[in-house]
C-alpha cells in the first residue's frame, strides 16, 4: 500500500507546543474519527470523501 503519513510519535512531538484547548484545522475537511487499519497503521477519516479523478486532480466530495 502507498501512503503518505507520519508516525503518532512524530505528531505527538509537533503537537507539544500547543496548548490543549487549540483546534486544528484540516483545510476544510472535517474529522469524523481515528481508526486502526493495520497492525500499526491509523487511518483519519474525514466526513468529505476526498480523491484523485482519472485525470488526476483531487476531488473532495461530500457524504
């Protein structure tokens, strides 16, 4: 499987220098949860299906 991601450990280390009230912000995109995929592999799932089209452009769909 191809995949861009970081570890937990690597985001948690860029998370520390926020305080724990701040919100994050995912472009538009809104979080519905965290899900374990794989032996060590958590997948963000969002409530916008977001994909590539046959000619290659990203395309964010609503559910």
């Amino acid at each position: 499987m191809d995949y861009f991601g970081i570890s937990v450990g690597e985001l948690r280390k860029q998370l520390e220098m926020f305080d724990d009230d701040a919100e994050i912000y995912a472009g538009g995109l809104t979080l519905y949860k965290l899900k374990l995929v794989g032996e060590k592999l958590v997948q963000m799932e969002f409530n916008e299906y977001v994909h590539r089209n046959q000619e290659g452009r990203l395309i964010i769909d609503e559910y």
